[in-house]
C-alpha cells in the first residue's frame, strides 16, 4: 500500500473516532436522550463547538387530506371523507406533534360539574390558556352522566362514577390522548394523566372494527330518537402516530358503520361519543383562535348548532384543540394531578424555550 494513502485511511479513521467520541461525550456529559422520529432522514442537525441542536421536520400533508391549519411546525390539522354504505362521515384529524386536547364540563352536565371546574374546564373555551396559541378545533363529547354508558375524572374530581371495562379516554399533562379500556390499560402510570372521560366499549381496537360493534344490537351504543337506530353518531379514535380523530355524521348511521369509517380513517382504537341530531358540534379553524370574537370556518354538514356554542358557554361536556407554539423548542402543559380528590386546575402553560409572550 502506498504511504499517502496509509496516511489519508489513518486520518479519516481517527476523524470518525473522534467525532464518535465527541457526540458520546456530549450526550454523557449532558444527560441527553435520543429522539428519533420516523421521517429523520428529513432531519436537519447543526453543530458548534458546544452545542447540537436538531429541528424536527414539519409536520407534513398528506395525499387524500384537506389541510385546514398549519403553523410554523406544519400541519396543525386537516380532514377528509368516508363513505360506508352510502353514508357519508368527515373525519377531522388533529396532529400530535403539532397539538394538544383539553376537556370541558357543560354547564349542566356532568351535573355540578361546571361549578366544581376551575376555569380551564369549564363550559366555554379559556382563552385565556388555550387561546395562548390558539383554538384550532372543538367537537362534542360523550353521553349524559344519567345514561350510566360511564364515568368521568376530571381536574382530580371525580364527576361521575368509573365503571370497569369501559373505553376511556385519557388526557394527559402534555395535552395527548390515550384511549384504552378501564381496569385494563387504564389508569396507567406511564399516562400522567388529567382527565379520565369514559363512554361505552371499544368500538375499534386493534386497528379493526370490535365484535360488539360489528355483530351486537345497535341498542347497546345508545338510545336513539324513538326506537330508531340509525342516527347520526360521533365518535372519538387515535391512529397509530397517536393523531387525534373525530369521526361523525349527520346521516342516519348504525354503530358497525360508524366503527368501519373509523377504520378507514385510521384509527387503532375508537369509542363512541355523543349521538342524535341535536348533539354533534365541531369546529375547525383555519386560523388559530386566540379571542372570543374569531370564528371557526368549518362545521360538520348538517349540524344543528353553530360551534360558537364551544366559544359562548354549553350545557353539555367538549373537547377543544389547541395548536402547539410554533417553535420546537416550546410546548404547553399542565401542572398534574398532585392528590384526588381535591381541585387541581389544569391551565396550560408555556414550557421550554422560544416561547411566545402571552398577551395581557
């Protein structure tokens, strides 16, 4: 072999050396965690003499979605239709990486519980932390306490009594949805979770539509309008990257087709929310909603009731959908839940650095 090139295969061996050395340096010396995401070839990572910093990649669109909103992190949100016998169901999908879930008490329901919430879950949307970065989404939750179809925890309160075996709903302090069933996956000590919101069983689980859901009555998924068991229904899911789902129609549907376009849309598991004319809502915002007197620009076909009530005050529970800030580097949270029990309010707050400067 010649000696430069010897001299040159040396070089580069030691350069690679220590480069290894230096990146495993800094991660021992630091602490640090790998994050790795499923699209990092897209991954753009700068280094100086003291510190890496890697910006994940956008969140991106996707072939067969409207994108409704986006930010500086992308995709905030967006939505597309499924059709099941000739019914058809809009599907909103809300990103995990680019936003959070809160939960809201009606003002009559659960009973009491409006009175009992601080005001971050109470029944209208708080500005005054979910507007911080705004409302990009709000839609209807599940059924009426004295429908027995399942409990609800929420805050550290215990709002309606928690039945086992029943899927649930679980939010935690970082704003992302678990769904699971309870006494099996849930509660769950790697969820730290704020709220706990239940309704029947498992329409999807596994990615496929449940056998109650696909072969059982249509009576155990609610009572519908005078007997009539085709109605319209909503429904709550999250697909495999952990995206929020909200499935709903204003055609008259049964559970198993209900379950199946959820399946279409993605979801790994789904339950059941609220049904009958009158009570599917949802908003979605083109435009991050960080005041009262903003609009959401798309509603469900057919819906009854403008998603203003979300913005006004409403007699029944919701959810409400805000945008992550727009810097990585920045998030929301809550505080926890420190005892059961007693109140514990649960407003977001800016976390991390590049964070935006809340107004007022």
């Amino acid at each position: 072999m010649a000696p430069g090139r010897h001299t040159r295969q040396s070089t580069r061996r030691a350069l690679r050396r220590g480069a290894a050395l230096s990146l495993l340096s800094l991660a021992l010396a630091g602490g640090l965690g790998v994050a790795v995401f499923a699209d990092d070839a897209s991954t753009t990572t700068t280094t100086t003499s003291t510190t890496t910093t890697t910006t994940p990649p956008p969140e991106a669109a996707q072939a067969g979605w409207v994108v409704v909103a986006r930010s500086p992190r992308g995709v905030l949100s967006d939505r597309t239709t499924e059709v099941v016998n000739h019914a058809t169901f809009i599907v909103a999908r809300f990103r995990a990486r680019t936003t959070v879930l809160h939960w809201h008490a009606g003002s009559e329901d659960p009973p009491s519980a409006n009175i009992k919430m601080s005001p971050d879950s109470r029944h209208s949307i708080d500005f005054a932390s979910e507007g911080v970065t705004g409302v990009v989404g709000v839609f209807n939750g599940a059924f009426k306490a004295d429908s027995l179809a399942g409990g609800t925890i929420a805050n550290g309160l215990s709002l309606a009594a928690m039945k086992p075996g029943v899927a649930t709903a679980a939010i935690d302090v970082h704003g992302k949805l678990t769904l699971g069933v309870w006494g099996k996956d849930l509660p769950n000590p790697s969820v730290n979770a704020i709220v706990f919101r239940q309704n029947l069983g498992l329409l999807v689980n596994g990615g496929v539509v449940t056998t109650p859901a696909k072969v059982g009555s249509p009576y155990l998924w609610g009572a519908p309008l005078k007997g009539v068991v085709r109605e319209p229904r909503t429904a709550l899911g999250v697909d495999a990257n952990g995206n929020i789902l909200y499935v709903a129609s204003e055609d008259a549907v049964l559970p198993s087709e209900l379950a199946q376009a959820l399946v279409l849309a993605g979801a790994q598991r789904a339950m059941e929310l609220d049904m009958n004319p009158y009570w599917p809502i949802l908003g979605m915002a083109t435009k991050p909603l960080t005041s009262p007197a903003m609009s959401f620009t798309y509603s469900l076909p057919g819906q009854q009731h403008s998603a203003r009530v979300y913005i006004n005050g409403w007699t029944r529970d919701f959810f409400v959908v805000s945008a992550e800030p727009s810097s990585w580097t920045c998030s929301l949270r809550t505080a926890g839940i420190a005892k059961f029990g007693i109140l514990n309010p649960q407003p977001f707050t800016l976390t991390g650095t590049n964070c935006p400067t809340p107004k007022g």
